[in-house]
C-alpha cells in the first residue's frame, strides 16, 4: 500500500483514515506476536523444567493460538498489500480469499489432530477428519487453480448469450455460477462418499447396527435434500425462460413441500399423538404466502425500492442500485414475515398450551422473549432502510433494539415475581453502556 503523504492533513482526510487503520493494524499485529512468541517460550519452559517422560503438550497450544496467530496475519499481509501473491489473489474473488484461510485452517487443525492422535496413541483415528474435510479441501483447491480459467470461458458464453448485460453484471452472475458448481460438486461427492460408508465401515467401527444409526431414513433425508440441491442448481444457473424472482419462488415452494414431507414422516414413526408438524406447516407456510405476494408485486416494488436507494447512491451505476433494492426488499420482506410468523406462532403455542393444560398466563415468556428477537431484526430493517452507515451507529442502532425489548422483559418479569425493583439495577447499569455506545456513535 502507498503510504500518503503526512505534511497535507487539509487535502488528504482519506489519506490520514488510512494511516490510523493501517498503524493500528501494525500495532495489534504486533503485539499479538509478541504475546504468542512470549507465552509459547514460557510454556515450552515449563514443559522442560518439569517433564519426565511425557509427551510435548506445549504442541497444542502452540498450534492452537497458532491459528488465530496466522489468520491474523494473514489477514494483515493480504489486506495491506504485504505480498503480492496475496495482493492478486485478493483483487481476483472472495474465492480465492476463503481459500487461503481454508487452507491455512485444514493444515494446522489436522496438524493438532495427528500430533494428539500420535502422542496419545490409543486409537488411530485422525484419518477421519482429514479424508472427510479432506474431499471438501480438494474442491477448493481444484476451484481455486481452475478460478481464471473457469471464469474466463463462462463470462464469454454469457455475454455471447446476454449482449445487452453491464460488464458488473456478466462478473458477478458468472462468479456466482463457477462457485456454486463447486459447492453442488462437493454436495454429491459427500453424499456418496458418506453413504457408502454408513452402510459398509462406520457400523462394524462403532460396533452397532445400521438400524441404530437411522442410516435408512438418514438417507432418505439427506437425498431428498441432495435431489433439491440439484433441481434447484439446474433450475437457476440453465433454465432463462423463467424470471430469476419466480425461480426463487419455486425453489422455495419446492423445499417447503419436501421437507413437510418429511417432518410428516418423521411424525408417523414418532409415539407423539399431536400432529406437532402443524408449527412448521403454518409457521413457513406464513413465510411462503409472503414471498408469493413479493413474487406477484416485484416489478412494482423494485421501483419504489429504487426510488429510496436512489438518493444514498447518487452517481452509482445501474445494476449497483438494483442489488441495493433488492437487499432493502429482502430486508424488508424477511421483517414482514418475521412478523407474521411471530404473531402466528405465539397464536399456536396459546393453543397448544391450552391443550396440555399449561397455565396461559406463561405465554408472556415467549411473547417476550421472540420480541426481543423481532426487536433486532427490525433494526437490521431501520439500517438498511435508512441507510445508516459507520460501525458504530449501526451497532448503536442493534444494541438499542436490544436494550430496549429487553428491559420492558425485564420490568414485566419483576412485576410477575414481586419484591425489590431490582428490574431498575439492571436497566440502569445497562444504560451507562448504551449512553457509551451512544457517544462513540454520535457526539464525534
């Protein structure tokens, strides 16, 4: 990274923001080195001073805090353009990115593992978990090597297919594409691999059956979701004649009906006498219902979504102020729903509470409790809708909907249950943190 000149604190506001978060950066770096260095000398001190015949712990820990050691600097030469390598890998795709910290994260958790395995011998097992992550490496890997290429033919066939399509637009859509063909590749692969081995090794290694594994209905679910997983890759990255709002639809329509079905099924094996799948059937029957009038209404609330984007991104180009609509309907959308299935669901379980005799007057727990949740999602909607931007007022905005729900839950709960009011301790010690955090977002 240029470094900008220090001598124009008038000209260079962005030059300086730069200088405090790369020096802050160094700084953290730095002292996060010096205490792993530090403490992994004094432990391998301790382990020389008092070990008689044992094995090397300090091996552990220094592999351990390694990891976070390493992701940090990582982290530090890639994103301060330390390395060139990293540099490019950087500019090329989130990809490439993940790979390098996979990578980084396979070998030294696989280290841990082995050395455990082979210091404290009793049973071999750190084959295990290097085969089985081991396949989903081996398709990062072949996708991170294969990346440019890939990409290359693919944005080529797409803009022979779509001429009209913004140069952004052909880059992100075929980087979404190429990525998820490694992820439906790996899907199958560990179908395949893990259903051979629960029907043929894993019994006879844990000695039991096939019947104490579930291993049948196991697989009965996980092919009903693999045969989705499929149908809907080949729906949305090779069917052009359907508009990608209602292939959503579909794939979201399609999964409600497969996995109700297999709820149901798992209801008939069970010994429970109430039909308990009616909380999924309603529950994310409410949310599907919503997405349908989102589907039926999408062309005419993209562009009152554009509308209110517009004025946060002036000058940006076409296909960024459609993305950012889109966030703020899904935002949007997802609170609706919330919404709805929390007043539904708290509707349900009065009922159910009724039914087993509960005492009513327990529903405000829940009431309670899921508002507070609710209460959060909504801030996520305010931030979006809004558009409020810097790390603190965004976590200002999250913490204040925390605080908020929670103390009313907290003053119901000290009415309920009487004596001190000790609901004001706790709501005011609160609040010299939310009065902090307000400070930090707002008096700068």
């Amino acid at each position: 990274m240029n470094k900008p000149d220090l001598m124009k604190p008038a000209s260079a506001p962005e030059d300086y923001k730069a200088i405090k978060i790369y020096s802050l950066h160094r700084i953290f770096l730095a002292l996060h080195l010096f205490s792993y260095g530090a403490v992994m000398a004094l432990l391998i001190l301790m382990w020389s001073l008092t070990a008689i015949n044992t094995f090397f712990w300090p091996i552990f820990p220094i592999l351990g805090w390694g990891i976070a050691v390493g992701i940090h600097l990582i982290a530090y030469l890639m994103y301060f353009d330390k390395v060139s390598y990293f540099t490019k890998i950087k500019r090329q795709s989130t990809f490439g990115i993940l790979f390098i910290f996979h990578a980084f994260i396979f070998v030294m958790t696989n280290l841990i593992i082995i050395s455990g395995n082979f210091l404290i011998p009793d049973n071999i097992y750190f084959y295990w978990p290097l085969s089985i992550w081991g396949i989903g490496m081996a398709y990062h890997t072949l996708g991170f090597f294969t990346w440019e290429k890939v990409m290359e033919f693919e944005k080529n066939k797409m803009k022979r297919k779509h001429p009209d399509y913004e140069e952004k637009k052909i880059k992100i859509l075929t980087k979404s594409k190429v990525v998820n063909f490694w992820i439906f590749l790996a899907h199958i692969t560990y179908f395949i691999v893990l259903t051979i081995l629960i029907y043929t090794v894993i019994p006879d290694l844990l000695d039991t059956t096939i019947e104490n594994l579930n291993a049948i209905d196991n697989t009965i679910t996980w092919s009903t979701l693999l045969g989705h997983h499929i149908f809907s890759y080949l729906l949305y990255f090779y069917n052009e004649s359907i508009k990608p709002v209602l292939k959503g639809l579909i794939i979201h329509i399609t999964l409600y009906i497969a996995s109700n079905i297999l709820i149901i099924y798992q209801w008939f094996k069970s010994d429970l006498t109430y039909f308990w799948p009616i909380y999924s059937l309603v529950l994310w029957g409410a949310i599907i219902g919503i997405h349908v009038f989102l589907s039926m209404r999408y062309d005419y609330m993209i562009k009152d979504a554009l509308t209110k984007i517009e004025k946060y991104y002036e000058g940006a180009d076409k296909y960024k102020l459609h993305s950012e609509a889109r966030v703020l309907l899904i935002c949007q959308y997802s609170f609706i729903s919330h919404l709805l299935v929390y007043a539904t669901g708290i509707i349900l379980i009065a009922i159910q509470m009724v039914i087993i005799g509960m005492d009513l007057g327990d529903i405000i727990h829940p009431i309670m409790g899921w508002m507070i949740g609710v209460a959060i999602h909504g801030a996520l909607y305010l931030i979006i809708l809004l558009n409020i931007r810097g790390f603190w007022k965004w976590t200002f905005t999250f913490h204040f909907a925390a605080y908020i729900s929670t103390s009313i839950y907290l003053i119901i709960l000290n009415v309920i249950t009487g004596g001190i009011l000790w609901s004001a301790i706790a709501i005011t010690g609160w609040g010299i943190g939310i009065g902090i955090h307000a400070i930090l977002a707002f008096v700068r």
